[in-house]
C-alpha cells in the first residue's frame, strides 16, 4: 500500500498540476484595443475647462441639517445662477431640450427622440458639492471655489464630484445640436441639487417619471472612472463601471456599567468601556464572509487576461484557489471592499473626567452591506458577535439595503463598454460593486440597466480628491468625458 501511495501521489499532484495549467492557458488573450473615436470634432479642451472653472466659481454647497441659514441661501442663489448658466451657456441645447424644475432646485431636461417606440434613456449627475472641511482651506494649492487651471489641471471643489459629469454632458449635447443631430432614442438629463444630503430631487425625478408610466432602457450616473496604476498587475487604465451599490447601515453599541469614583474600580471588563472594547474585539474577531461571487467575480474575470501568468493560474482556478485570492485581496481595502460587508468603528464616546468611571459608553460603526447580506441579517450578526446583555445595539440614521445588481450580459453594458474602448482604445472596462451611494438608485424601479461611470482618467493620488484636499480634474479628461457621452447619444440610437 505505501508502494502504491509513492506511486499515485506523485501523479496526482502532476494530474492536478496539468488541469490548472490547461485552465489558464484558457483565458482568452487581451482583445485589440478598438479605434479611437474621431478626433475631427467641434471640441474645444481649453473652452471646456473655462467653463468647468466657471461652474467650480458657483458655490453650490450641500450642508447639513443646522447649518447656518445664510450659507444654505447663498447656495440656493447658487443653484439658481448654475440654472441660468447653464441656459446662457449652452443655447443650442436649451432650444432644442426641454427643461423641468423639480423640487425647486433639480434639473430634468427632455431631449425628444423621433422615434417614440424607443424607450428613453437618462444621464445623470449632480449640481452640488461637499462643503470644505473648516480650517483646510490654507492646505489647498488653489482656493477651492476659485476654478483655477494650473498645473494641466482644473482645480476646486466639485471637479471630479461631479461637475465635470455635467459639464462633459452638456458639451455633448451643445455639440451635437449645433450639428443639427435630433436623436432617435429620447434622452433625458438629471441634474440633482441635493445628492450629498440624500437626493430628494431625485426622488421627485424619478417618482415623477414613474406617475408618467415612464420605463427608462438605461441609466448612467457617475460613480466609475478610469484608473490606472489601481489594480495590482495591470499598468493600463481600467475602466470600472459600477453595476450595483452596497448598501448602509450605522449601529450604536451602548455598553453600562455602575460607574463610580476611580480610585474604587470595577475590574476593567466590568467597566462601561471595558466592555465596549470586548465588544469591538469580538466584532474584529468576526468578520462577514469574503466570496468572489456576482461582481467581483465578473471584475476579476475581465481583468484576468491582462494579469501576469501567476495571477491567472489563481483566477483561472478559483474552485481550488479562491481561499489564497480572497485572502490576497483582504489584505487591501479597496479590493477588500468587493468581498464582503464592511466594518468600519467612527466615533468613540464615553467619560467625561479622569477620576470618573462613567455609567455607558458608546460606539458608532457604519457598515457598507455587501448585496449578498441585508441590513437585517448584519444586525444579527453583530448582536451574535457581541454576545454581552449589557451592550445594547440599535441602528442609528438612515438604514439602505444594497441595491439591484445590473445587467452585466446585456446590451446597454455592451454599449457603454465599446463607447469607453472607442474614446479610450486600450482600456479595460470592468464592472465594479460602489462602496458609496448616489443618486443612481432612486431609478431602480424604472429600469435593471443603472450604471456608474464619467470616465475622467485618474492616478491613485487624483482620486484622494473625492470629497478631500485639493479635489482637481484633468484638463485632458475634460475631452475624454466630452467625447464620452457624444458617442454614448449617436450609440443609443441603435437597437438595443
């Protein structure tokens, strides 16, 4: 028997060997990148960027309940003014599309199509922006609100979040009328005023086209850009395009204990934040179940023809190897965040002198539910991890579940992946799982087909600019996202 073991171990182990061989040497080799879009247009890089700094100047700010009543009425006059210049600015455009106010500051716009058996499709983006964190501004290389171009950028708050996805929009559509183009496929524009607080102009939007009996063929809104040096292995820009949001929920974990004076302690794990520390260990030690399913799945397999040999042997052979990827991509946040549900501890409270031991204290977590959990089942979880009576859990603000995951087979992906490879050839175009929320989601009841992407092409230290310091675009994206959406309004005229 041992005999027989030195024999067939040994051929197994080469049996096996063979058949993860033969896999990877399955994977389709990278297609040729596609042509690039003419280059013969009417758009203007410079222009496009002025007028860019011209929508930054606008200070359109989103504050937060309790903000101080003269900043929430100069960005209403703000909003105001982006409406008027929007009308003086793109003439061609604003004669040819029809324009509705919603929730007195959101924009719908209603280009007619020819053919009314077309169903519709809508472009999205949002009008307003972060406030600048206080006593930043000294750390901007530009003031953030003075639409400075500099340095082969656009700066200020707003560029990439997301101005720029209007702007590109209606340099699209200006060019596109002025040519005397009229679209078969009606196509609609969304432009909310309120997205970083919610987006309750598009909820009236979208509840309104919806009273209309209106069915959409797609939607895109921002959320998806075009990275490079981003993915470990892949030193060309990647398009990734966001097909599902995860959704959100924050808990309040109050942990008691009688308190008291500190020279007589309880025992530490008797002590309110005692126990609120046994509690965050057993959350650390239970983390929710990384898989490579849905999304990520399909991520990693349009990515795995471009990978180094190493990489496709694993991802070519995931029913034996998935344990090593997913323990690989764990190890960074970014590609952690596909995987599972996340945990992330953001505010600490409890005591309020040295010598007092207090009777509660209390931690905030907010978690990005993954689409396999639900908000429901995250509870149980964390209930389940913490296991003590004295620490009570309650969710705490809004409460979202992940949203639909979109057609990643389908036509209208397909369109949006050949208008990024025509724009941009050599790139590789990825759908992706947004850890963040947009506005995107309030259509889901209109359509399955919600998609996230302005491809302005962006380095690692570029997208630290979301919602952060020196938040600037390039000047050369501006084209990019121009001619983005030119060939995405030619390319929905067609069947689809």
């Amino acid at each position: 028997m041992r005999k027989m073991l030195l024999v067939w171990i040994p051929l197994a182990l080469l049996a096996l060997l063979a058949v993860l061989l033969v896999r990877t040497l399955m994977v389709a080799p990278p297609a040729p990148a596609a042509p690039a879009a003419s280059a013969e247009d009417a758009f203007d890089q410079d222009a496009i960027a002025r007028r860019l700094g011209e929508a930054v100047r606008l200070r359109t700010i989103s504050w937060q309940e309790g903000a101080a009543p003269a900043d929430v009425e100069a960005s209403r006059q703000a909003l105001v003014s982006f409406r008027d210049w929007i009308a003086a600015t793109y003439p061609a455009f604003s004669a040819q599309a029809s324009r509705e106010i919603v929730s007195d500051y959101s924009l719908l716009y209603t280009w007619k199509g020819s053919d009314s058996t077309l169903a519709p499709y809508l472009l999205m983006s949002h009008m307003d922006v972060v406030p600048v964190a206080p006593g930043s501004e000294p750390d901007w290389t530009h003031p953030p609100f003075a639409g400075d171009i500099a340095e082969g950028y656009v700066w200020g708050r707003g560029t990439i979040d997301t101005k720029a996805g209007i702007i590109g929009q209606l340099e699209a559509a200006e060019a596109l009328a002025r040519e005397g183009f009229r679209p078969k496929r009606t196509v609609m524009f969304a432009f909310g005023h309120d997205e970083e607080t919610g987006g309750q102009g598009n909820t009236r939007i979208a509840a309104m086209l919806a009273e209309r009996g209106v069915r959409l063929e797609f939607v895109d809104d921002e959320g998806g850009v075009i990275a490079t040096g981003a993915v470990p292995g892949i030193e060309g820009p990647v398009a990734v395009v966001g097909v599902a949001e995860k959704g959100y929920l924050t808990l309040q974990l109050t942990a008691h204990s009688p308190g008291g004076h500190s020279s007589l302690p309880l025992p530490i794990a008797e002590t309110a934040i005692g126990r609120l520390a046994r509690a965050m260990g057993n959350i650390e030690r239970s983390p929710f179940e990384g898989k490579i399913d849905g999304v990520s799945h399909e991520f990693l397999q349009q990515l795995m023809p471009y990978m180094s040999f190493g990489q496709r042997v694993a991802l070519a052979n995931l029913w034996l190897l998935e344990p090593v990827v997913v323990k690989s991509m764990s190890a960074a946040p970014a590609s952690a965040a596909i995987l599972r549900t996340t945990i992330a501890p953001t505010i600490v409270q409890g005591g309020v002198k040295e010598n007092v031991l207090p009777p509660s204290a209390t931690l905030t977590i907010n978690f990005r539910v993954h689409p396999r959990d639900s908000t429901q089942g995250v509870l149980d979880h964390i209930r389940h991890a913490v296991g003590d009576p004295q620490v009570d859990i309650s969710v705490i603000g809004v409460r979202r579940e992940a949203s639909a995951v979109s057609d990643m087979q389908g036509p209208q992906f397909a369109l949006i992946r050949r208008t990024l490879e025509s724009v941009k050839p050599g790139v590789i175009v990825a759908p992706n799982l947004l850890s963040a929320a947009t506005d995107a989601r309030h259509y889901e009841a209109l359509t399955r087909n919600v998609f996230r992407m302005v491809p302005a092409e962006l380095s690692a230290d570029e997208l630290k600019g979301f919602h952060g310091t020196n938040e600037r675009v390039p000047v050369s994206s501006l084209l990019l996202i121009a001619r983005y959406y030119r060939e995405l309004i030619r390319g929905a005229d067609g069947e689809l």
